[in-house]
C-alpha cells in the first residue's frame, strides 16, 4: 500500500456571469460576473477561510480571476494564473444559446446533442483537444503541490471534460454524466501518485446556489 500523502484539488466553477440567466454560451469571451456571481465568489471566499487551502491556480479570464479574489484575500495568497484552465472556445455559438444556434441549423444541434465531442459546434476548440490541455494543467498543478489543498477555479465545459478524462469516462459522455457544474460550488478531487480520484462534487458554499 502507497504511503504517498494525496494532493487535494478542489475545482471550482466561476460565479455566476451576465450571460447565465439566459444560458448563453462563454466560452473564450471576458464576460463579467454578476452582482449575484460577486456573492458567490464572496461566499466561496469564506469557505476558504474556514477550510484553508495552500495553493490558488485560475483561469486567466476575468470571470474566474474575480471568483479567486475573495480566497486570495482570505488567506493572504497570491493566485497562480494557468493559459490552459481556459473555457472552451465555442466557435459560431460564442454568446448564443443552443436554441438559437438550432433555428440556425437544427441538424448540427442534433448532432452536437449526440455526442459533443464527435460533433463540437463549428468552428470550436476540438473537445478532446480542451480535455488534453485541461488535464495536463492539472497534474502540473498537482505535481508542483504534492500532498497539498489547492484551489482551482475554471470553467463549466472545461472542467465536465477533465473530469471524464482523468475519471476514465468516455468524453462523449461529459454532458450526461456531469450535466452541470454549479457556480461557486466546489468539487474535491485527490490525486495520489499520478492518480485521480473523485470525492465530492458540487458541493455549494452557501451563497446563491
């Protein structure tokens, strides 16, 4: 049996954002939290400070920098930023919702429906591509934090990815299996030996969830 102490990532979706209401797709695009996505990202903060955590590592874009801030203030760290932990890029449905897109051309949302990953909307980043990209930056953020609690805050598509990928699921699954990841919620995954294993998912931190 391994003595290896675990490493901890508890993965963290951003607040809530501008285009959630209307579940419009933010993929690449800075879009800004709300004031209801201000209080998650507050009430995450807390959360923190009752369960510290050593290490925090964010996506560059706004959304999930601002969601960081609170923990970072919290506990007197100074945020790690990571290229790869950014969302997908969604392609011609950038700021769109999934019914406009299908008015447009209901035989790709049909497609896109059946499996994601075979059949990404135009011109998007390649799933399978965001899934490699997105699970290396996490054993790299594991590695540099060996039995370390380390924050990471990124994105709802990315992260559905990830997790199938280190989870061993079929990526064309991640819409089914994990259907959404919730604002502000945090999701513990532990990492021993090169490893990953689930432990919790979505559990809310207490503001707007």
């Amino acid at each position: 049996m391994s003595t290896t102490t675990a490493t901890t990532l508890l993965l963290a979706r951003h607040g809530q954002t501008v285009w959630h209401a209307e579940n419009r797709y933010a993929g690449i695009s800075d879009v800004a939290l709300t004031d209801t996505g201000v209080a998650q990202a507050e009430a995450l903060g807390r959360w923190a400070a009752a369960h510290p955590v050593d290490a925090i590592w964010t996506s560059p874009l706004s959304r999930a920098v601002r969601t960081a801030a609170p923990t970072a203030r919290a506990l007197h760290l100074t945020p790690h930023t990571e290229p790869a932990l950014t969302e997908c890029d969604f392609g011609v449905v950038e700021g769109r919702t999934l019914a406009e897109f299908e008015a447009e051309n209901p035989g790709a949302a049909e497609a896109f429906r059946s499996d994601p990953v075979a059949h990404p909307f135009p011109e998007a980043e390649d799933p399978t591509a965001a899934a490699a990209r997105g699970a290396a930056a996490l054993h790299r953020i594991a590695t540099a934090h060996p039995g370390r609690r380390v924050l990471v805050v990124a994105h709802n598509t990315l992260l559905r990815l990830v997790l199938c990928r280190l989870l061993s699921i079929p990526l064309s699954e991640y819409r089914r299996v994990f259907p959404r990841l919730r604002n502000a919620a945090v999701s513990e995954v532990r990492v021993r030996e090169g490893a990953f294993a689930l432990m919790s998912l979505n559990v809310p931190c207490g503001e707007g969830e």
